[in-house]
C-alpha cells in the first residue's frame, strides 16, 4: 500500500511511497526528534529514508547541542585502534584520487577529526574541518595543521574556499534537506572539485544484523544504496566516477557495511534516474530478521524480570529508545538509567536522570546492558567498579557475512 509523505524523496522529490517498517522511540527529554514515524521506500526511484515531520532546523540544533563525539577524545588519541586503522584506509582512498599533497580538502561533520588526522600524517597540508558541535571542533583544532569551524552543510561561511575535495564521511544518511545541502557544497568546490560520499550501505543491513534495526534509528532518515547514491549525486550536479563497498568495524567482531563514491563537480553530469531494482526488497528481509531479533530480546526480558522488581538500564542509545516503546522493558520498574558518555549523563528518559557509572553503588537490582554492540565493555566496567549486580545480555543475531 502506498501512502503520500510527509516529506519528498531525498534523491528525486517524489512524494508517493511505500511504508516498510514503523518506528517508535522514547527518547530523552531535551532530543526534540519525533516518537514514530515511517521507512519508506519511493515508489519512483526506490530510494528508502525515514518519513519525519522532523525539520531540518531541528536536526541541526540536535547535533550542534548533543554530538556524541562532544566528549573527546581528540583526534590525534591512539586510544582507538580500530577508527585510526578505518580513516587511514579512508585517507588512502582519498590519496589514490588526490594525490597533490597542497590540495584543500574540507571534512564536513568532522566530529573529533580522526580522518583529518590521517590526512595529516600522510602529509596533506591545507585541511579545514567543520563540524555543527563547538566542543568538536575545539577538539580538531588541536590537530596540527587543521583549521576547524563550526558549521554545517549549509553554513561553510567560515571555512576558507573553493576546496578541491570535499570530504562527507557518514553525513548524508543525516541530512533532511539533501538537495539545497549538496548544492551548497558544490558552490564551494574549484570547478573541477571532487566530493567524496560514504554512507552506511542499507543493501546489505541484513547481512549484518546485530542489533535490531539498528540502521533505522531517529538520527539515520536516509537509506542508500550504491545506485541511490549515484542518483542523489547526479542530481545535485556531480558526475560519479568511483565507487566501493567496505565494512567497518563497529565493535569488535561486529562489522557494518558501507559504500562510498567520488564524483565531479559537473553542472551538466544529467539528472536521470535509475530505479534501485533491489533495496525494497532486501530492507523488507531486514525487516523480518529485525523483528525476529525484537522477539527474541522481548522474550529473554519478560523471562528473566520478576514483575515489579527494580531495574537499572545500562546505555541510553538507540537501541534503549526502541525497546522502552515496544517491549517488556518498557513496562519494567526502572530505577536508574546509567551511561557513560558525559553528554547524556544528567538527561533524563522516562522521568529519571541519566547517572554517571560511578554513582551507581552494589546491589541486587538487576542491571539490563541496552547494548548489544558494547555489552563486553560495559560488563567490563561494571566488573571494574566492584558492582555485584546481576547482569542481563540481551540476544543477538550473528551476521550471515561473519558465519
């Protein structure tokens, strides 16, 4: 059944579409997102994204005020291994096209800057970053070399310009309002300039399921695949000339896929369509192993929490907003939600503060880790601060590609 959206197809304006799968979420307070809404997928050019009322004002200010990457670390940390080893392969890509090391290159939604980073070290040597969160951008200007700014797709007024390359790693799938944002950046591309496009690789969610729907979340409106990414390209006045796919650790063990293209800045590149003849289909399969997936952890929660027993919910992500809305957990007695990362402690979901781990203290209330990607480090830290609580792992489906 088709419905009319409530917004246009990102890639080609159309407004009639298929709904694929229904959303709820409780978020926290201060995330001024909507509760539900529909993944749909156009019923012209095949194109999936989430059907928001949601403006693109407000996702905006969401990212300036709530980046999670606000805390640090600095770029330049080694504390991460495994995002220095991605954006070192993603700095080589860069390198195979852009070779000329005076090249200015712009990396727009920087966060803490670890692909500028990379840039640097292989030597590149006018590099801008810019990024909506201050306290990102604060961090990358500590990256010697890199200039940052605080802005977005549609406010580079104070990077300095035209760039050569234009950098937006894992940005698009964000963005609501795709046609004037991408028709911004080719005005501050040299008329050759080149942008560089990766997204989440929503053709091959299902491969990789680990969590359920963890690709369709309240910050994720845009589902591509390599065909929809070309013509979102083509559209905005770019002619795409070289793609690929890769996965990218999410966790250790737990890889998610992505793809990516370059493509020219060319005015008269055409605006046809190619209909993806695939994407409905396989995000239908995610669908249906997403939901199994929800059973499964709806089942282990009615099964190991006593009606009325006091519950401590570990992590208040994505996953924490979708089970508080459609399972058993949203019907538990909580007590606490507890979260390590310093930009949502002193939030509060459901009535109650966000803590810091450190002012939780020993007990017999049983703690829920709403994590499936970060479950072993958070046992960990729970190990490490002496607590005695029991503590419930949620089920998980191991991804087809990694069997």
């Amino acid at each position: 059944m088709k419905k009319q959206t409530l917004r246009e197809c990102p890639v080609c304006g159309h407004r009639q579409a298929e709904p694929l799968h229904s959303l709820h979420f409780v978020l926290t307070e201060d995330k001024n997102l909507a509760p539900a809404c529909d993944v749909v997928a156009c019923d012209r050019c095949g194109t999936a994204f989430a059907d928001t009322p949601v403006t693109q004002r407000e996702y905006d200010d969401l990212y300036a005020k709530r980046s999670r990457y606000a805390a640090g670390p600095a770029a330049h940390s080694t504390v991460n291994e495994r995002d220095i080893g991605r954006f070192r392969d993603m700095a080589m890509e860069i390198e195979s096209v852009v070779p000329d090391r005076s090249s200015r290159i712009a990396d727009i939604g920087c966060a803490n800057g670890q692909m500028l980073s990379a840039l640097s070290a292989l030597g590149y040597r006018c590099l801008t970053g810019v990024d909506p969160s201050p306290a990102c951008v604060q961090h990358v200007n500590r990256i010697p070399g890199v200039e940052a700014f605080v802005g977005s797709l549609s406010d580079l007024a104070s990077a300095r310009q035209p760039f050569d390359i234009i950098v937006l790693s894992h940005v698009v799938e964000h963005v609501r309002d795709l046609k004037p944002a991408l028709a911004h950046v080719q005005a501050h591309l040299n008329s050759a300039g080149i942008v560089y496009v990766e997204v989440p690789d929503a053709s091959r969610y299902v491969d990789f399921v680990w969590s359920p729907f963890q690709d369709f979340n309240s910050e994720h409106i845009n589902h591509f695949s390599l065909t929809s990414l070309a013509n979102l390209l083509r559209r905005a006045g770019f002619a795409p000339f070289r793609s690929g796919s890769k996965e990218i650790l999410s966790a250790p063990g737990m890889p998610y896929p992505a793809i990516f293209w370059f493509a020219r800045r060319d005015p008269e590149a055409g605006s046809e369509i190619e209909k993806d003849p695939d994407l409905r289909d396989r995000l239908l399969d995610y669908v249906r192993v997403s939901k199994r997936l929800m059973h499964d952890i709806d089942t282990r929660l009615r099964e190991a929490l006593p009606d009325g027993a006091p519950v401590i919910v570990w992590g208040t992500g994505e996953l924490t907003a979708k089970l508080l809305a459609d399972t058993e957990l949203g019907r538990a007695n909580l007590v606490a939600f507890v979260d390590s990362n310093p930009i949502n402690q002193g939030q509060r979901l459901r009535g109650l503060p966000i803590l810091p781990p450190q002012e939780l203290r020993s007990s017999g209330t049983t703690i829920v880790v709403a994590s499936i990607l970060h479950h072993d480090s958070i046992a960990a830290a729970i190990r490490d601060l002496g607590l005695q609580n029991p503590v419930l792992r949620l089920p998980c489906r191991i991804s087809a590609s990694a069997s």
